[in-house]
C-alpha cells in the first residue's frame, strides 16, 4: 500500500531529478521553445518540497493536491498549469483515504494524465508531455519499473516528430529532430516514482 510518505518522497525524489537535470531540460528547450523549462520546474518542485516540509499533508491525495496548486502558483508558461494539474487532479482521484493500492493510484493518474489531455488540447504523436505520460499510465498496471521504461521510450520517440501543440508547433517542421522537453520532464517525474517504489 502506498501512504502519504510514499508520495513526500515521490515529490521529493522528483525536486531532486530536476535540480540534476534542469541544464539539459533547458537546452532541449532551447532550439523549440523557449529556454526556460529546466529552471521553471526547478524553482517550482523546490517550492514544492518546502511546502510539503511546512505542511505535511495527512493522504496521498492531499500531498498531490498541494504539489499541484504550489506548482501552479510559482511556474511560468505552460509548464506550471498542465504539471499542477496532472498532480491536483490526480490527488483529487485519490480522494481522502489514508492509502490507496498500486491500481488505485494507477486509475487516478490516468485521471489526472486526462485532465491534461483536455487542458492542453494535446494528443499522442502531437509531441508533447503527453507522449511520455500516456504510455507510462498504461503501463503502470505491470509495474512502476515498466511505467518508468514505457515514459522514457516516449520521451525518445518525440524527436523525429513535428510539433503540433504548444511554443514548438510554431517552429513547423523545423521542431522535427529534437526531443520534447515536456516528454522528457515527464519521464523523469515516472523515473522518480519506479526509484520511490524501489524498482
């Protein structure tokens, strides 16, 4: 069963990926966007693990609940809204129980990866986050180890496709050839959820 310290630390372990990674999520950035993702979902999970320091939220679902509203207060551009969502929507799934089971928690992010799809407009093979995070949900119901590998093989599959939704569907075909930095922050968010789990 995964408790509300389980998703703390989820949260936690995802602030620490993206301080890492930051750099090279703004570079992807760079050439499609506009060379700020990396440094806004690091200031944004920073505030994130300090809010959950203060607050210490009770259930799984209130943890989610306050990491989205805090990512949506302190992110810029589209980054802050669709990642606050997928997180608040997915913590309202869960609703108010204490724990909740691997399936459980796979159906409310399946909610909450819905959630975004609507927001955003956003379909898979448009080359967006919802490239890694569609097929990370479907296979969350073997494992989070094979969530984990399903959401980086969508980030990779990105590249050779030509923007649709978003700052980089400006570019046209000159998107094509680069590596969605959303997909990729994506993927790191399910990375740190198969090492909270262990797998």
């Amino acid at each position: 069963m995964l408790d509300a310290d389980f998703f703390r630390r989820w949260m936690t372990a995802t602030a620490v990926s993206v301080e890492h990674e930051a750099e090279r999520l703004t570079a992807l950035d760079s050439p499609i966007g506009d060379a700020d993702h990396g440094s806004n979902l690091q200031r944004g999970f920073r505030a994130v693990a300090t809010a959950l320091e203060k607050e210490e939220p009770g259930t799984p679902g209130a943890v989610l609940i306050l990491a989205g509203r805090t990512l949506i207060s302190t992110v810029g551009g589209a980054s802050g809204p669709l990642y606050g969502t997928l997180l608040r929507r997915t913590g309202k799934a869960l609703g108010d129980a204490a724990e909740v089971d691997e399936a459980e928690f796979a159906q409310a992010l399946r909610t909450g990866v819905d959630a975004v799809t609507q927001l955003g407009g956003a379909a898979p093979g448009d080359k967006t986050m919802i490239d890694a995070l569609l097929p990370a949900v479907d296979a969350l119901g073997q494992s989070f180890a094979a969530a984990r590998s399903a959401a980086e093989e969508g980030a990779q599959a990105t590249t050779p496709l030509q923007a649709r939704k978003g700052r980089a569907s400006y570019l046209g075909e000159r998107s094509i050839g680069h590596q969605d930095p959303g997909a990729t922050s994506s993927a790191i968010l399910i990375a740190a959820l198969a090492e909270t789990a262990g797998e």
